[in-house]
C-alpha cells in the first residue's frame, strides 16, 4: 500500500558496498569510500529516496570493536559525505554473531522493519543496494529492488551473479544508483 506520507528509501550495505572491506573495520581510519559513492548517493538524494545503511557487524559479537567504535567510524564516514553535499539519513547495525541467531543480522529483516516504523517507509518503491548474498536475499523477503555490486572477490569466490537472484546487477555502485533512478523513477 503507498499511502500519502510514505516515504521510499534506498537501502545501502556498508562495507564492500560504500567503502572498502579489509574484514572487520576496528578504526574510523581505515574507512575508504569507492570513488562514485558521492555521485550515486547524491542522484538518489535528488530523486527523494532516504539513504539507509544497514549493516552486519558481528566483529561487536566477537570482542574485535564496540559499538563506540561502530559510531565512530558512521560518523566518519557521515562527515566524509556531508563535506561533500550528501548525506545518510540513519545508519543501522547488527552486533551479533551467526549463532546467535538473531532476527537482525542479514538476511533477517528487523532492522529494515524498524527503519521501516521509524521513516515511514514505502518498502514496495524502495530498494537495496549490496555486495553480499544477504542483502539481496534480505531484500526479497521485504519486496525491495534489489541491486547486486558484486565485488572481484565475491564474483570470483564466493557468490556468483547468476546464483544470487538479484532483480539488477551493476558493474559499480554508481551504476547501481543509476538502475534504482531509472527504475523506481
Ligand atoms: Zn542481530
């Protein structure tokens, strides 16, 4: 149901996705964000879409950082974007470890849902944008768009295009960016 006051929302996974992934990120100064990641969030910006990070960080889980650490390092990478004329809306994280099986960590959906309350979002004209398998199957679960990046490193090794089921695959985030614009308008 798109009911009036709802608003759409492209949904962003965090590392290998925005930035570089060198495997649990303990340092805000180890963020580097991939060139085009501006551009493709401030197009989506225009468009009206809320930019929404949800992320799996389960390195909390295993004692490798905090969650000051988390907030740390999302306020370095908010302040990266807003000096540069874009900015993320909320940034939403899972701290837990696989075996705990929470409801939180991708591809579980609690966390869309709650952005979902919080923003009053229109899931069926949002979409995801990610590099793992999670996200997208997160993103079917809720009726998203799903846009699949895959990095050199998964395409090779770990989650081959064709397996992952993506409704649109992009060659770069910025292209990715541009399929949402395109398709959701
Ligand atoms: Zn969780």
């Amino acid at each position: 149901m798109s009911g009036r006051g709802l608003r759409r929302a492209v949904f962003l996974d965090r590392d290998g996705t925005l930035n570089v992934d060198p495997g649990y990120i303990a340092d805000p100064a180890q963020i580097e964000i991939y060139l085009g990641v501006v551009e493709g969030l401030r197009l989506l910006s225009e468009k009206g879409f809320l930019l929404i990070v949800v992320t799996n960080q389960s390195g909390i889980s295993r004692k490798f950082y905090t969650h000051e650490i988390v907030g740390a390092i999302h306020a370095r990478i908010q302040s990266f974007l807003e000096a540069r004329g874009v900015r993320i809306d909320a940034f939403y994280y899972c701290p837990h470890h696989p075996d705990e099986k929470c409801a939180c960590r991708k591809p579980g959906t609690a966390l869309f849902e709650r952005a979902s309350g919080e923003h009053s979002l229109d899931l069926a004209s949002s979409a995801i944008i990610g590099n793992g398998a999670s996200d997208i199957e997160a993103g079917r679960r809720l009726g998203l768009l799903t846009v699949y990046v895959p990095t050199p490193r998964f395409r090779l090794e770990r989650e081959p295009v064709e397996k992952v089921g993506a409704d649109l695959v992009a060659e770069s985030f910025r292209e990715a960016c541009r399929k949402v614009a395109e398709r959701l308008g």
